[in-house]
C-alpha cells in the first residue's frame, strides 16, 4: 500500500506521564520523542502531572490537561458532568488532516473514541497491558477503535480471545530498548566499588535484583520464598527488590500499599533472611541497577506482555531468570529459555537461580550473548518504524472511508 501522507500529527493520551508507574509510560514517551524527531508533531493529553512531563515538554507542540478520561456511569449526574468537562477539555485540542489518537491504557479509550467522532480523526488504541473478560466493560470504546497495536503475540491471543476484537485489526510492535542507555559496564574496579556501595552492597556478594511495580501481579512474594531457599545454598548473596508499591485499581491506597509492604517486609523477617534483602523503592538510574547486579529476576505470576526490564538487562549483559507466561518466552528466546521458570513456583525459580548464581565463572561470555541477543532482535528503530508505519497507514486508510 502507497501512503499518501508522510506526516502526522499524534494526540497522545496518558493518565500520568511518570517514570514511576512502569514501562508503559516510558514507552509511550520513546514512541512519541522518537517520531518528533522524525520531523511529526505531537500533542499529550494528560490527567495528572508526573515527572516526565518536562520532557515532553521539549518536543511537544501542545501539553494539554483534562480532568479525567472515565464517568461513573452509575450516577447519571456524574455522567452529566463528565460530558461538560469533556466538551471544555478537548477545545484547546487542535486537529488537521493528518491527526491521529493513540491512548495509551484502555481506561482512556472511551475518552478518545468521542474526541475522534467530534474531530473526525482516527483512533488507535495501545493495548500493553493484558486482555482479559473485564475489558468488556469498554466496549463502548474499543468498539470505535479503527486500530490496535500490541506489544506481544501472546498479548493480541488475550484481546482476540477474552474481548472479541478481530486479529486483523490488532498488529505485534516489540519493545525496543536504546542499547547505549542500556549498556555494559565502563567503569573501572573502583568505580565498580563505589557503585556497589550506593546500592550498599557489602563485600562480594552475589547481587539480585527485582527492578518493577511492587505488585502481587509480580510474583514478588514468589520471589521472596525462592531466594529463601536460594540462601540455604549460597550464602554469599543479596536481593534487591526495586520499585515503588502499586496495586490494582480497585485496591489501591495510600493505606494498602504500606500494609503490603509491611506484609513482604514481614515475610522476608519470618524468613530469616531480613539481612540478605533490601526494598529500595525506586531507582530513577535504573542502568546502574542492572549493572550492579548478577542476574535479574522477573517472576510474574500474571500474562506480562512485553516487561521492558527483560530487555533492558539483557542489553547491559546481566542475564535474566522470567517466568514463562505472556510475552516473556517471546523475548528470551534461543539459549535463554533455559532461565524461564513456570510462574508461581519458588523451587523451581530457586533452582535456576542456582544454576545461574555463578555465570561470570562458569560462562563469562554470556553476558555478551544476552546483549547480541536485545541487539539482534529489539532494536528501538525497528520499534520506531513499525510504529510509524502503523499509525501512517490507518491514517491514510480513515481518509479513504
């Protein structure tokens, strides 16, 4: 197909651009500061203000607040209210020929889908959080989405299957992750130290890490008991578990999220392992982390899609132990399936993080390999370009119609 337009105009929608609540931000973020950089204009729409606004801020022609993209829509004055503070949100939003929508997390889909039918513009939904029969509830909005892209094949399974979109209306975008952000180490033996010490690191412990949202969904309680019995055999190791406390919606508190932390705080105590492990909360260097660190863990008990963290130490050469569900064995592939664990299973994690405990020894090369691995197969440009291609074509397909 011939795209007659070359240029767009995105209209991004996010609830909160901030570094803290996962990698779906920050991808959107590199979605959108990469195609500005290809010459294409873009706008953020927003909810609430995070951290990385800034940085929109230097490549966005327009940063515009709303109030809020849902309505509780079993309060028919509530839903009154919702329709005024959309009508005076979305008047400051300018459109041309060439504009499109992407939202971001299907809670802002609704939102989009009456932005597109009062500009007469496109919508393109980002589904990067897994499918499942509660998104039926955004029927109203998915039903007006004239295309998905998703970040793993496992992923566009879960939408075809629980929500009953058309695969033909959903293409596979991986993640790309910049290898020269996420590079190995270029520091010497006593930048090395220091590093350690800023995560204080004592003597020549075996480090590993958890880098995420401290969730449930994460398997971090899997996690806990697996290094458990991981201590029982190398006692020279620590754990690292590295994210601020996030749970679901429907749970979620100031309250609840210093209950749950107390709670695997408790556990690690119960353990007997409280020396060995650290909650540093979040990382905003989040390369140092990996490259402090010996192997990284991703124990996720729930359909992960595509957690950037996979990618991103890999591509600093420090292996990876993930569960094997949703798009985690789309990722470690080839030689790396050897370090995926069924989900919800402490012996089995604990055994391959046994095997793996001492990889600088026994494989030194291995480091490089997961590297040449991310560099190979996740490369930002390739993400860039299919998504530009993706969000070109249905804008040229809508002005067909």
């Amino acid at each position: 197909m011939t795209l007659k337009s070359s240029s767009m105009h995105l209209i991004a929608l996010e609830n909160e651009p901030s570094s803290t609540l996962g990698g779906q931000e920050l991808n959107l973020l590199e979605i959108c500061q990469s195609l500005a950089n290809r010459g294409h204009q873009v706008s953020l729409v927003y909810t609430k203000e995070g951290d990385l606004l800034q940085t929109y801020g230097q490549f966005c022609q327009d940063l515009i607040p709303v109030k809020r993209y849902q309505a509780n829509r079993k309060n028919p004055l509530d839903m009154v209210k919702f329709a005024v503070d959309f009508f005076n949100d979305i008047s400051p939003i300018k459109t041309t020929l060439d504009s499109i929508i992407l939202s971001n997390e299907f809670s802002s889909v609704f939102w989009g889908y009456g932005l597109s039918t009062i500009k007469k513009i496109p919508l393109l939904s980002y589904l990067q959080l897994p499918g499942n029969s509660l998104r039926f509830k955004w029927r109203p909005g998915l039903s007006g989405v004239n295309k998905f892209i998703t970040v793993s094949q496992a992923n566009k399974d879960r939408w075809v299957d629980f929500c009953g979109i058309d695969h033909q209306k959903i293409d596979v975008v991986y993640n790309g992750i910049d290898p020269q952000k996420f590079s190995p180490h270029s520091v010497d033996e006593y930048q090395q130290l220091s590093l350690r010490r800023d995560f204080n690191i004592l003597g020549n412990r075996r480090v590993f890490s958890f880098l995420g949202r401290v969730n449930p969904n994460k398997g971090i309680e899997v996690l806990i008991k697996a290094f458990a019995l991981l201590a029982n055999h190398q006692p020279d190791i620590c754990l690292l578990i590295a994210g601020n406390v996030i749970l679901e919606p429907t749970e979620d508190s100031p309250a609840a999220r210093i209950h749950y932390l107390k709670f695997l705080k408790d556990m690690v105590d119960d353990l007997g392992i409280k020396e060995l492990v650290q909650f540093i909360g979040h990382v905003p260097n989040t390369p140092d982390l990996y490259r402090v660190s010996d192997v990284t863990i991703v124990p996720s008990i729930w359909p992960d899609p595509c957690p950037r963290v996979v990618l991103e130490s890999l591509s600093t050469g420090t292996p990876v132990v993930g569960s094997r569900v949703g798009g985690i064995p789309e990722m470690m592939t080839g030689e790396l399936t050897r370090y995926l664990v069924e989900p919800g299973s402490p012996e089995q994690l604990a055994e391959v993080l046994n095997q793996v405990t001492n990889w600088r020894d026994d494989d030194p090369e291995l480091g490089r390999r997961c590297r040449d691995h991310v560099l190979d197969n996740f490369s930002p440009k390739v993400m860039i370009d299919q998504m530009e291609m993706v969000l070109l074509r249905t804008i040229n397909q809508y002005d067909q119609h």
